[in-house]
C-alpha cells in the first residue's frame, strides 16, 4: 500500500502475452511489504505526468501473434488462448483449470500439455475422448500417479510449441515458491531476504495475537468449570470458547472441520464447523474464505429459508421426537446447530442435555430463542469451533449426534468431515447418528435451461452460456424432464464414512424410461433416518426432481451435446468428484458419459 497525494498519477502496466518483458517488475514488487515495495518502484512510476508515461510505453513490443495448433487436431488458431477455449469447450479438457487445481509447476504443466499431444498422436484424434477421460481421471488421484509425471514428457512434441510458452500463465496460482522466485529475481537476494524477515516477522506476531486469544479463552473455559459455574446436575453453563462464524446449513450451523482436536494449527483456524478445512493433500482453506464462509451464515434470511423448508425441518423434527423414547435422560450432540432447532427437538424430545456447537454469530440470537421457549436448562449452546470445544464437566461423551451438515450435490460446503470428527471424538460407544446415511444419486433428463440464451429477443447469446455450462447449477429440474432412471453414486454411513471416502469416483448405468433429448445430469440425495437397530424408527426424505421441492434444489451438470435417447437405451459413464484446490468447501465433477455404440464424451465442471 501507499498513500498517494491529491494529483499523483499511476502506471500499471498491462503488457501483453508475448510483448517485450518490462525493464522492472512492479508486480512482483507490489506482493512486498510497502517499504520495499515503494523502494523497488522506479519514482517515475510512483508519481508521474502524462508526458513522463508515453516514453515507456513507446518502448513496450506489440503482442506478437502466436498459432497454436489444436491439442486433439490440425486446426491452428490464432493464439494460445483460442486453443485453450477449444481444447475446454470442444474437447472437454480444460488445461487452465487442471493445471491451477493440482497447483502444478511450470515443469508439471510442461509435461502435461505434451502427454496430451503424444497420447492424441499416439491414439489418433478419433481417440482424442479416451485421452480426456484418462487425464481427468489421473488428475483426481494422487500425485504419484498421474501419467505425465515422466521425464520423458520434458521433450517437446512440436517444436516451438506455444502452449509450453505460455505455461507461466497456467501456472500463475503455483503456490508461495514460485511468488517468492519472481520477486527475488525482480529485486536481488539481499531485499528478498529482507522481504522474507519481515513477512516472518509479521508471522511471529501474528502467532502471539493468535496465542493470547486462545489463552485467554482456556481461561475463561476453566472458570466457567469451577464448583461455581455448574448446576444441580454438575453439568457446566455453557460458555462461549471462540467467535467467529457458522458451517453448514442446519437452520444454520458452522462447525469446523479437520483431523485431530489437538492440532493446533486447526484451533488456530478456528470457525465453527471445526476449523479451516481440510483436504486430501492436506490443504486449508484460508482463514479469509473461511471466515467469510462463517459469516454468510449469520444473516437471518438463510436461516428463514431453511427454518420454513418443510422437508428438511420437518423430516428432522420426526425422526428425532418419534425417536423420544431412546433420547429419555440422554446427551446430544447438534453439530453445526444454527438457529438451535434441532437441540429444542431433542429437548422437548426428552433429551437431559442438548448442546449445540456453531461458529456463526447466529448463535446469540438461537440463545435468545432457547430462553424464550424456556429450554435454557436443558438446551446449551456454544459460540465455537469444534475443535475448540469442551464438553461441560464431567462429561466427556455424548450419546446421540445431530446435525444438519448436506450441501448443495449433499457434499458442497464440506461439513461432513466436520461431523466425522465430533463422532470421533465425543461420540460414546453404541452410540447413534442422525442423520443415519445419506445417498447421492444420478439421473438424465431434457431439462435445458441454458435454450434461453439461443434467442434471446432476436439474439443469439450463446457465448454467455458456454461458461455457464460449466457450472454446475442449483435449480429445480421439472419432474416431467426426467429421461431415466436413477443411479446411486455413493451412501455415507455417518458411523462409518472417513474423510478419503469424500473424493471418489463412481460408474453410473442410466436407462432411459421415456424416449428423447439427454440435455442435462441431474444430481439429488436421499436423507435416512434410521435408528431401528438401536430400537428406534426409521424415516427418510428424498430430494429428487418428483419430490416436494427443498431449499438444497437439485444439481444441474448441463451436457455440451445432447444425446438422443430411444425408450430402453443406455447410457454409462463415470462421475468423479473431488475437493477444489483452491476452495476446499467447493468441490470439482468430471462426468464420462456414452450412449450405446456413441462416442465417449467427457466434461468438467465446477461447484463452488
């Protein structure tokens, strides 16, 4: 940063893909703390006339045309990025996206890009769909194994191959290594190391700020403890272990989400879902995406909509009061608690205790709640992460889990790991989950909202819904729509389901009951509540398109190509989805589909 006077001017420069590099590096310099920053800014830059600012632009080079032959066949485009847009919207192969997601290097997108061009010229451009469908089912996978990751796909396959030119760009999101290189060579080792110092030092006081808060908070949990701070049945008022904001939607409830209470970088992170999120290669969420996640969840108007959504809340008030009978005298858990719904359930149920866990600010006004429906002395709710959460003494293990923790496709928003930890950690033997399992399952159907943009008063506005195809969309599909049946991806059985089980792939295997055009896949999950083996009743509500509607909709992976469908045909295919890189909440989905003898088609999509 820095503070200009009335009249200074500035010059950012913006120079072509393949213009002439400038004679300093203002845009590694602006990623420096702003002494350095400033230092390493030409003044001529910082604060200069119209008249002082043309010279250098005179002698910045025109962007140079660059023809790129296709990925897949002979075409040459113009540039780089037509071919990208190509290989992504013809082909299926979004280069850019792959290569941010898996944080590549430049050498890893080198390889990439001629592993693609050797296997298309190995396999042939007809087998160009195989190609695709190997690259993003490897690019879902562990590291080790991805296929291009050989020395021998360093040698280019086309000589003066534009596309490995430009690899700096693909790889511009690679992580603090390759930040911290272009800023050394912008400014010499010795202001770097300077750099560096202070950003540590920045670090080191960060972690004390960060250190006094939870101290501070260990000690208010410990009074709140004392003989005292507990009631007639020794069980501890509820106290406030951190602030900050929700997890996922329970009439509202943010919970974090992590490995083991006793990391530390975790209750660092705080946020009531249990933490910054925690992905297969271990990568969080930031503490600004996560906080902002949190504090999405404190505006009423969300918990409104999901209070008056009948399915949701009235599905969970069953299965829990028609349960009453095994929650007499019991403790439960209500992961990610919201507005505190689900606790006076379970009070009113007959619960002893109900406590509930949120990170969001929501919490204050769900305490209000409990105390005007009179349940403040038997439902108990805390401002906190999961992780940073105490049981009130002497307890330390509950006997039932709540929580309202799906999304969007069920797992959007990533707070069942956070579920997955609380069972782990609080929950007692023989102990019971609700809900019990969800399903995510898989139709087809001519639902095809993106026709609009065909014609839209006289114009054609399909640019605009390229983009947007690929998006997975949250939308009510019409049940007359519906082309096939259903297809179960996956069932999470919350006593059972593990952290690895949340980046899978699954084949599928629809068969069309009603002749027609496959436009769209339409994702939906079911909701069991199932406590028969505990003694209990079962119950259970459905999402689907021929369901009664619920604010989670379904989602909407609309297909690039429509397939004709005759009455009894099949289609097969694949469908993996995986944690985005970038926002671990947020989750990436690769559909391998083929109808009959058809060809293969491949497409990616994002959520998040």
């Amino acid at each position: 940063r820095r503070h200009l006077l009335p009249g200074e001017r500035v010059c950012l420069y913006s120079p072509g893909r393949h213009a002439a590099p400038p004679p300093h590096r203002p845009g590694a310099a602006a990623r420096l703390p702003p002494r350095l920053a400033t230092a390493a800014l030409p003044s001529h830059v910082m604060s200069a006339s119209d008249d002082e600012l043309e010279p250098d632009f005179e002698d910045w080079g025109e962007d140079e045309p660059a023809p790129t032959k296709c990925l897949f066949t002979d075409t040459i485009y113009d540039s780089v990025a037509e071919c990208l847009a190509a290989a992504a919207t013809t082909h299926g192969l979004d280069l850019m996206k792959i290569a941010r997601s898996l944080r590549l290097s430049m050498v890893g997108c080198v390889q990439l890009v001629n592993y693609v061009r050797f296997c298309v010229a190995k396999k042939s451009a007809a087998d160009g769909a195989a190609v695709v469908a190997a690259v993003v089912s490897a690019a879902g996978g562990p590291e080790g194994e991805w296929p291009w990751r050989d020395d021998a796909y360093l040698a280019p396959v086309l000589p003066d191959d534009p596309l490995l030119y430009s690899l700096a760009a693909m790889a511009d999101d690679g992580g603090e290594e390759e930040e911290a290189a272009e800023a050394e060579e912008g400014l010499g080792s010795a202001a770097m190391a300077e750099a560096v110092a202070e950003v540590r030092a920045m670090h080191a006081q960060m972690a004390d700020v960060l250190s006094g808060v939870l101290r501070d908070e260990q000690q208010a949990c410990a009074a709140a403890s004392a003989p005292n701070g507990t009631d007639k049945d020794g069980t501890a008022e509820a106290i406030s272990a951190s602030a900050g904001p929700r997890s996922g939607p329970s009439g509202g409830g943010a919970t974090g989400h992590g490995a083991a209470a006793e990391d530390a970088a975790q209750t660092e992170c705080g946020g009531a879902r249990g933490g910054c999120p925690v992905g297969p290669a271990g990568k969080r969420v930031s503490l600004e995406s996560d906080a902002s996640y949190f504090a999405s969840y404190s505006r009423l108007a969300i918990h409104e909509e999901m209070l008056s959504d009948a399915v949701r809340t009235d599905g969970y008030r069953h299965a829990i009061e028609s349960n009453g009978g095994l929650l007499q005298g019991k403790v439960v858990l209500d992961v990610g608690c919201g507005s505190g719904i689900l606790s006076m359930f379970a009070a009113r149920a007959g619960a002893r205790l109900a406590i509930g866990v949120d990170a969001s600010d929501i919490i204050e006004q769900a305490r209000a709640v409990v105390a005007h429906n009179q349940l403040a002395d038997r439902v108990q709710l805390h401002h906190s992460s999961l992780e940073a959460l105490d049981l009130p003494a002497p307890l330390e293990r509950v006997d039932f889990l709540v929580s309202e923790w799906m999304g969007y496709g069920l797992l959007y928003e990533s707070m069942l790991p956070t579920l997955i930890h609380a069972r782990d950690r609080f929950l007692a033997p023989g102990g019971a989950v609700l809900p019990s399992a969800c399903s995510l399952l898989l139709g087809g159907g001519s639902h095809n909202r993106l026709a609009f943009f065909d014609d839209v008063y006289g114009f054609s506005f399909t640019p605009i819904a390229e983009p947007i195809r690929a998006e997975a969309a949250v939308e009510i599909v019409p049940d007359d729509t519906v082309l096939t049946d259903e297809a179960t991806l996956r069932t999470f059985a919350m006593l059972t389901v593990t952290d690895a089980d949340l980046d899978f792939t699954a084949p599928f295997a629809l068969t069309a009951h009603t002749a027609g055009e496959l436009r769209s896949l339409v994702l939906h999950f079911d909701t069991d509540f199932d406590l028969t083996a505990h003694g209990g009743t079962s119950s259970r509500f459905r999402t689907s398109p021929g369901s009664p509607p619920t604010h989670w909709k379904q989602t909407v992976l609309y297909l690039r190509r429509p397939l004709p469908l005759a009455a009894g045909a099949r289609v097969e295919g694949t469908l993996s989805l995986s944690r985005n890189g970038n926002y671990e909440r947020g989750y990436d989905i690769a559909a391998t589909l083929r109808a009959g003898d058809g060809p293969v088609d491949t497409q990616i999509f994002s959520m998040s």
